[in-house]
C-alpha cells in the first residue's frame, strides 16, 4: 500500500512538471474556480435579499483587488523561483518574501480593524435600520486571511507546478463557495457566509504553509543565514518596483466599483458588480496564461537564443489566447438575456446589469488580450513601463466617471469609461514590444500576430452592438 501511495505521488509531480499537463490543469482549476463563482452568484439571488446579495457580489469582486494588496510579491515569487539555480538556497529565498508580506497583510488588518464601522455607513448603502458593521468586519477579516495564500502559489507556479496549484484551488473552493452557499441557503444572512469563509481560508493558508514549508525544512524553525545584501538586491530590483506597479494597477481595475458604490443603491451596485464578475470570466483565461507565461518567459530571457525564444513564447501565448477570448466575448454578450432571465433579479438590479454588461464584457476582453505583453514587461523587468500605464489609464478613467452626472445612464456611462480606458491600456502594453520602446518586435511583426485577434474581434463583437442600436 505505501509503496502504492509513492508510486501516485510520484506520478502527480512528474504531470505537474509537465508544461502541457501543468498549464491544461492551472486553466481547469481556474475555470473551475470562475465557474463556481457564477454559479453561486445564480443560486444566491434566489435564496437572499437584495442587501444581503449586494454584500455579495461586492465580496465576489474583492478577490481581484487581492492582487492590490499582495503587492506583486506573489509575482516577484513566482520569478524569483523560475530564476532559481540549484544553487539557490529556497529556504532563505522564501523566508525573506515571508517576511516582505507580513507588511501588507499587517496594513490591511489595521485597515480593517479601524475602518469597518466607517464603511458599513459611508461606502454600503444598507436600508435604513439594517446596518451590519460586523458582516463588513467579517469580509475584511476573510480578505486578510486569503491574502498570504497567494504567496505560496505564487511560489508552485515559479517552480512549475501548475498542476498541484490547480488542485490547491479546486479543493478550496469548493469548500469555500459551495459551502458557504449551503450556510446562505441555512441562515440567508451574508455575515454569516463571511464567518464560513474565514474558517475556510485558516484551513487553506494551513495547508499551503505546511505544504511549502515542509520542502525546505522551515517546519524545524532552523536558522536561516541573514544576507543584507541579497535582501536589498531583491526589494531595489523586483519587490519595490512591483509593489508600485501592482498598487496602480489594482487601483485602476477597481476605482470603479468604489467610485459606483457611493452614489447607487447597495442593489445596484450588486448588479453593477455581478456584470463585472461575469464579464471578468474571460481573464480565467489571461491569468493563468499569464501565470504560465512569466516564468517561462524569464527562463528564456538566459537562454543562448534569447530574442528568438523570448519572441516565439509571446506569440504562441497570444495566438493561443486571442481566438478564444473573442469567441468568449462574443458568448457572452449573445448570453445577455438569458443570463437575466435565469439570475431573477429585481428590475432594479436587471436594468443596472443591462445597462453595464456589454461594455464590461469589451473592457475584459481588452484586459484578456494584454495577458502575453503583460507577462513580457515582467519577464523583463520593466516594472517602471507597468506602473506608468496604470497611472496614466488609471487617471484617465478617473476623470472620466468623475465627470458622469448621476442620472438615469450613469452605470452605462461608466461602463464606456471602464472599457475605453482598458482599450487604451492594451494598445500601449502592445506598443511597449515594439523595437523603439525597448521591445524586440519591428511593427510588422507585432501587427502578424495581433491583427489576426482584432479582426476576428471586430467581425464577432460588432453586429450585438449594431443590431442593439438599430432597436
């Protein structure tokens, strides 16, 4: 039996190693999360009232701004690790991105701590006489608890195991989501939901410790070697610069929701954020593309043929992603009504949802589309052309909602600011691999491999919006 139980395990790490095997099970596993994620958003609107669900929904959409708050240090691991020689002391590597993170995580449980009462009156607009302070302490305290867990994925994914990441994930969330949506189902109160999610993730962030830690033998609390020097080196070079880049783009993919959230209803705002959750389905595929891509892309920067591999990589990856996130844009819009008709909302909720969809789901395809040159500007190290991207959209999609008048096509409104502004961000990111902006592609070369996508976007997407127009 034991001998049985090696030769498994054995077999589970060899397919994990597996760059086909590790990318189809990280894509799965990611589908699988987003699908569970739609599907409990369906089930709850059934069984719980519009405030609860609004809480929701906004709770759904805060996975994203995990990224914000971790910093990019689950990206500097994941670089860090596929850099990694033999002689790479791991232990010391991983100890140190540790003891980087406990600085956010610290920062956002004092956030959390000190401004929970605040936002259950100012950013949720509960109906009057049922505010839930605690139900919002509880979701900050579930976001906190959830954040170190990207670390150590970070650090599967930099050492090439996709695969394991992805039953990490599946596992999880189906204890969390569909867990949580019996506890809904049971006592239809949102707070409660938040308490299952904190048991969860203590479980999870459990596991991923013992998992991580176990290899190198940090189980034993042994002494590390302290190297100032290789400790400076990795925050000038990787963590710093990532942090910033990481902040302004986290800023910039969530100002919205923030900025909606103060001037609708906690209802609308729940439909408002239910579109972006199901608009945001296609980045499934970017993430964990580009999750793949990184480090992979890093490995080749140090091969011998370096421009030539680094070049074959970005096009295979966008070649790859661009037919299917069109064909996903373009079934998702086609899903509108049915999507409506399945979820019952309110007619409040139902309006918001249809007037914010469409555009959404042009923002997240745009978004998608800048996967691979994203994974190319890390892979590279320049952080500083990220940052100024998200700062430059960033401000740009700002101004834009904030001179939206708040009437009866204000969500629409945003919704065109949201996706002008990802269109913008994409066409730069694209540019940035263009020889005289320091990439490594002359422009026919870039228009060889991108042209092909856009086209097929426009033939695809076009005939909803005109035909929409029309009626």
């Amino acid at each position: 039996m034991q001998s049985l139980l090696d030769a498994s395990l054995q077999r589970l790490r060899t397919l994990s190693q597996q760059p086909r095997t590790g990318i189809s099970g990280a894509i799965a596993g990611k589908v699988y999360s987003g699908i569970t994620l739609l599907l409990v958003l369906v089930f709850a609107s059934r069984i719980i009232d519009t405030s609860a669900y609004g809480l929701l929904a906004f709770y759904i959409n805060m996975q994203l701004i995990l990224a914000a708050l971790d910093l990019g240090l689950s990206t500097v691991a994941s670089r860090e690790f596929a850099k990694a020689t033999p002689d790479t002391d791991h232990a010391a590597l991983l100890r140190r991105l540790e003891y980087c993170y406990l600085v956010p995580t610290l920062l956002v449980l004092v956030t959390v701590l000190v401004g929970y009462e605040w936002a259950s009156t100012h950013l949720f607009r509960f109906p009057p006489g049922h505010s839930q302070p605690w139900s919002v302490l509880a979701m900050g305290l579930a976001l906190v608890i959830e954040l170190p867990t990207k670390l150590y994925l970070g650090v599967l994914l930099g050492r090439g195991k996709q695969l394991l990441s992805a039953c990490f994930l599946i596992a999880s969330d189906t204890a969390r989501w569909w867990g949580g949506l019996a506890v809904l189902a049971l006592t239809g109160s949102a707070g409660v939901f938040m308490v299952w999610q904190i048991g969860v993730l203590i479980v999870w962030l459990s596991l991923m410790c013992f998992t991580a830690w176990k290899g190198w033998g940090l189980l034993a609390f042994r002494t590390l070697s302290s190297n100032r020097s290789q400790a400076t080196a990795l925050f000038r070079e990787s963590v710093g610069p990532l942090s910033l880049s990481t902040l302004a783009g986290s800023a910039r993919a969530q100002i919205d929701r923030f900025m909606v959230a103060s001037q609708v209803s906690l209802a609308a705002l729940g439909g408002y954020s239910t579109a972006t959750s199901f608009s945001n389905g296609l980045l499934v595929l970017s993430t964990q593309l580009s999750g793949f891509l990184m480090p992979a892309l890093t490995r080749a920067r140090g091969s011998d043929d370096a421009p030539l591999a680094f070049a074959r990589l970005f096009d295979k990856g966008f070649r790859l992603l661009g037919p299917v996130a069109v064909l996903g844009a373009a079934l998702l819009l086609a899903a509108t009504h049915p999507l409506l008709s399945v979820l019952h909302f309110t007619p409040e909720v139902s309006r918001t949802f249809r007037a914010a969809f469409p555009m959404l789901v042009l923002s997240a395809l745009a978004a998608t589309l800048a996967g691979p040159p994203y994974a190319a500007l890390l892979a590279e190290g320049r952080f500083h052309s990220v940052t100024v991207v998200n700062l430059v959209c960033g401000g740009v999609l700002t101004a834009a909602i904030l001179g939206v008048h708040p009437n009866d096509d204000y969500i629409a409104n945003v919704a065109r600011a949201v996706a002008g502004s990802q269109a913008l961000a994409f066409m730069i990111m694209v540019g940035s691999q263009w020889r005289p902006f320091n990439g490594t592609r002359t422009l026919n070369e870039l228009a060889r491999t991108c042209a092909p996508t856009l086209i097929a976007a426009a033939i695809l997407i076009s005939p909803y919006f005109i035909f929409g127009w029309l009626q």
